[in-house]
C-alpha cells in the first residue's frame, strides 16, 4: 500500500512545548516526525517558532486555530500569522454548541467560515474542519450536523479533517466517511482510544460545560495508535485512496507514559505498517 507522509498534532506533545518548544521540537524531529501541525506559538513570536522549526528540519503543514481568532478585527492577524510560517491548511479544531447546525449562532459561523476562508486562499491556505463526535448528533431533516455542514458549505471554501477517533465513538466507520468525502479530505487525524462503557468525561480537556459534575459511568482513554481500538489499515487506506495529502498523530492525553513517549509509540506503529 502507498504512503502518506506523517505529521504530529504539537498539541499531543503541549506539555512539552509549553515548558521549551525549541528543546520539544528537536526531540519531535528525531522520533522520525518531519512534518508538525501547530496549534498556537508557544509564547514565542511567528518568527522565532518558524526559525525554530526550520532548525530542527520540521515543516508545518498545518493548524488548529479556534473559529473566535477567525472572527472581526482578529481575521487578517490570523491569516497573516499562520501565512508566515507557510503551512497549507487550516482547521476550526472545534465550535461551542451554540455555533453549531441547526443552533441559533450556525449564521454567525456559516459567516465568519465564508470570510475567513476568503481571506485563507488568497495566502495559499485551504480551510478545513475538525469534528468531534457531537457532529454527528441527527438533525430534524435526519442529516448528521456535519453533513449538513458540508453541505451548506461548498468544497471550495471548507475541506474536511476527519479525526478518525471521534468519528469510531460516533459510531460510524472511519474509512467509510473518509470515503465518502472523496476529493475533500486533505487531512487525516490518525487517533486510537479505548472505551468501555458510557462516559461523561471525554471532553474534560475542552472543558465542555455539559459534562462537569457528572459522574463517569464507564471508561474512556486515549491510547498510542495501535494499542487501542482503532483498525488503521483500512483507514490509511482509504485515505490514500480518497487523495488525502498528509495524515497526523493526535493524542488529546496519555496515562502511564508521557506525551512524548506516547508520540513516538504512534510513529513506531506507522513505521511498523510501512508508513
């Protein structure tokens, strides 16, 4: 099977990047990652993060920015940022409920999508984005959200990143929706977890107000690729398949091991399937 090349969410590492991003990233680079997908500076300026990553050899292709930074007066500071470091995509890593389809803000977001993707491609910059699994809550005409999203938006303003993890806790196919957007997924995030039981504390790092003060009912943890529930073979297959661009290692957190040794379990097992 052919290859895509392999990047790492810096995100899964934020512990690390947080403490010394320079340090992090060179230790990134020697895991086998040539590629990162930002989601923020660190505290650095653009300047100093995009000498940092070309001193350690790394390429960012892309970056999770949240839909607020797209918004108003912060629009072109945040195209003109990311445009410097030179990546090629841009993902909305998540919207508030009250943004969402079928919500009363869904207009303010169709909206602020439109215009900030304008502002995008006149940089070289395609926007996508990022579901979680609440995407696929049904809608009264019995579209999933994220269907109806894509829908609504055309292709030429909003590609799709599926995060292949939250797609599998929907309780869809991963490879079957990569599929079924053919030709509009440049970016694939290749997630594992393991869930047993119904949970209420998956979104404890979003701090989704919806699930404080519940009690957990079941079990649920992001694993290394490979070591969870995840069936990766069809899926980089259909990302191959459906002219995906770039595929990128997400763990949201790690238990039993740090964020850095969890990354490089996730390239090990890439590499051990030929990736």
């Amino acid at each position: 099977m052919a290859s895509l090349p392999v990047a790492l969410t810096l995100y899964t590492v934020r512990d690390f990047m947080e403490q010394d991003a320079a340090g992090t990233l060179k230790k990134v680079k020697a895991m086998g990652y040539d590629y990162v997908e930002l989601g923020g500076f660190y505290g650095m300026t653009k300047e100093d993060f995009k000498a940092a990553l070309d001193a350690n050899g790394l390429k960012a292709v892309s970056a999770h920015v949240g839909i607020h930074d797209m918004m108003g007066g912060k629009a072109q500071a945040t195209a003109d940022d990311y445009a410097y470091i030179g990546l090629q995509f841009m993902a909305i890593p998540y919207m508030p409920d009250e943004l969402r389809p079928g919500r009363p803000g869904f207009a303010e977001a169709e909206a602020t999508i439109r215009s900030f993707a304008k502002l995008c491609k006149e940089k070289g910059i395609t926007l996508m984005y990022h579901n979680h699994d609440f995407e696929y809550e049904v809608m009264p005409d019995g579209r999933f959200q994220i269907d109806y999203l894509y829908d609504v938006i055309p292709a030429d303003i909003l590609q799709t990143q599926f995060d292949t993890c939250w797609v599998k806790v929907a309780g869809q196919d991963p490879a079957a929706y990569i599929r079924k957007y053919a030709g509009r997924c440049p970016v694939v995030h290749l997630k594992d977890f393991f869930k047993e039981g119904a949970t209420a504390d998956m979104y404890e790092l979003l701090g989704d107000e919806d699930t404080k003060g519940i009690k957990p009912k079941g079990f649920f943890e992001f694993r290394p690729l490979g070591s969870g529930m995840q069936n990766f073979p069809p899926i980089l297959e259909a990302a191959v398949e459906s002219g995906a661009k770039w595929v990128v290692v997400e763990q949201d957190s790690s238990n039993d091991r740090t964020s850095l040794e969890a990354a490089q379990m996730s390239r090990e097992y890439l590499k051990s399937l030929g990736w």
